[in-house]
C-alpha cells in the first residue's frame, strides 16, 4: 500500500468538513460543559469591553447543517421573511404553527476560561436562555457585582447533570458564583494574552449561506415531496399510503405556474437594497 497517498486520502476527507481547508480543532474553540463541577471565568470580551454576551440566531432542522441567520450580521434573511408573511397574511392555525416552527432559535456565546485548563486559553461557551437567565441575574446583583473584573472578578461553578436526572435526552447545567473575589490570572501577561486572544463567535466560525441558499433550503423544507426519488413519486409504488404529506402547499389552483415561481413570488421585492424592518 501506498501509505503517503493513504495518509493524503484521509486528510482530505476530514478536511471536507470545513469546507476543504485545514482541519479546524473545535475543542480549542469551544467549551462543552462535562456532567459534574466544573470551575470557570468569564473572561471580558475583546470585541465588546461592556457586554461579553453575544447573542446569535440559527436554524435548526430546515437544512442538513445548522444555519446560521443573516439577520445576525442585518441582512436580508429569507426565512424569516417568509415567517413574516404568512404572520401578516390571513390567520390560520397552520400558519401560526410554521411560522413559529420558522423562527430561529437564539443561542448565546461567551469567552471563559477554565480552571484547571487554562492551556487552553480562552474559549467560547454557547448556552440557551435558561443558562444565560442566570448569568444575567447574577450580573445584576449588588452584592456580586462585576464577576468578569480582571482584579476582584469571581469564578463561576458550573454543574451538570446528564439525562438520568433530567428525565429527558440532554443534559442540564446551572451556574452559581464563587463568594471570594479574586484575579483573572496573577499573572499579568497571562491576562494580556486572553484579553487578546480569543475567538470571536461572529467571524470566521459559521458558513455564511447567501439568501438563495437558504430560499432554496426552505423550498425544499416546505415540499419535501419534491425531493423524492421518482419511485416514491409513482403511486404504484409500495407502501402508497405511507407516502409523506407536505409541511406546506403552495395554492396554485387560480394562476397557472409552477410551484417554484409561486414560491418565488413570496420574495418580489425583497432582493433589493431597501430597508426593512429588521431588528437592527
């Protein structure tokens, strides 16, 4: 065997993962909360002094790959456009149902180091709103005060506890504060480093889709019928009556044209540089 031409072979196909580039090591950029205790910093933001929070939208399930939202960077997102309009369009309990199933969900990321790991250097933790609750409550309290201060900051427990105890699939993590104060690092140019070093969660970490990409995603989210083998499509086929329903039909019964330009129709004049309503 030609073990070079091996060795090339698997550095390729792991290298697809990241869009044919090198390999990235997503433990050095990201901290995953283990079940049990675990002692970390929050560390203050380089890219935003006064809030180490930032707050990112995605979706879930409408692609093969989480998305992430152009709405996060204030562009047009067609998602969320479409969510829009079938708000703003006659009420249906079908409507409701896709509209909030459209919306993305909103994930949290913030610098930390952890205690024990500090080799590691500062890496992002991303969290839900029950976690991010809690943090905020803490930040707001008096007697705590600023727990990201460099000089009298406070380190944070995090404790985890896997499915046997939450009763479902996924593990859930509480936060509380350490009552003693104390230094980020003694060391002054270890302080330095992690003020300077750290990855930042809106650039360079997520595939940005453009709006066609994720218009498309959508059509095919929407009509997955579409996207059948033509053996499913024939109604000879085996089993005919399990044959998957649409999440959504198009009404093509008054105009004459296909389902992709009735589709297509639901963003006219949303491909412009005008302003909308974004929440930017």
């Amino acid at each position: 065997m030609n073990l070079d031409a091996l060795k090339q072979k698997l550095n390729n196909l792991q290298a697809k993962n990241t869009g044919g580039g090198e390999k990235i090591d997503y433990s050095k950029i990201y901290w995953k909360p283990s079940i049990g205790k675990q002692q970390i910093r929050i560390v203050p933001s380089k890219y935003s002094p006064d809030n180490p929070f930032v707050e990112l939208k995605f979706y879930y399930g409408i692609h093969n790959k989480v998305m992430i939202s152009p709405l996060n960077f204030g562009e047009k997102d067609p998602i969320a456009l479409f969510a829009q309009k079938l708000r703003d369009g006659e009420y249906t309990k079908e409507n409701y149902v896709l509209a909030k199933k459209l919306d993305p969900k909103n994930r949290v990321f913030v610098p930390v180091v952890v205690r024990g790991e500090e080799d590691k250097g500062v890496r992002l933790w991303q969290f839900g709103k029950l976690v991010f609750e809690e943090l905020l409550a803490l930040a707001t309290d008096d007697e705590i005060g600023d727990y990201t201060d460099i000089v009298d900051g406070r380190d944070l427990t995090v404790d985890t506890v896997g499915p046997e105890v939450t009763g479902t699939d996924y593990n859930r993590t509480s936060v509380r504060v350490r009552m003693k104060t104390s230094p980020l690092s003694e060391d002054k140019a270890q302080v330095e480093e992690w003020l300077e070093n750290q990855p930042n969660p809106k650039e360079g970490l997520f595939k940005q889709y453009t709006f066609d990409e994720m218009k498309q995603a959508l059509a095919k989210w929407l009509s997955p019928e579409d996207n059948e083998p033509e053996i499913a499509k024939n109604p000879n086929s085996f089993p005919p009556k399990d044959k998957p329903q649409s999440n959504f039909s198009l009404d093509t019964s008054k105009v004459k044209e296909s389902k992709e330009d009735t589709f297509d129709k639901l963003f006219d004049g949303n491909d412009t540089d005008e302003v909308d309503d974004l929440p930017f």
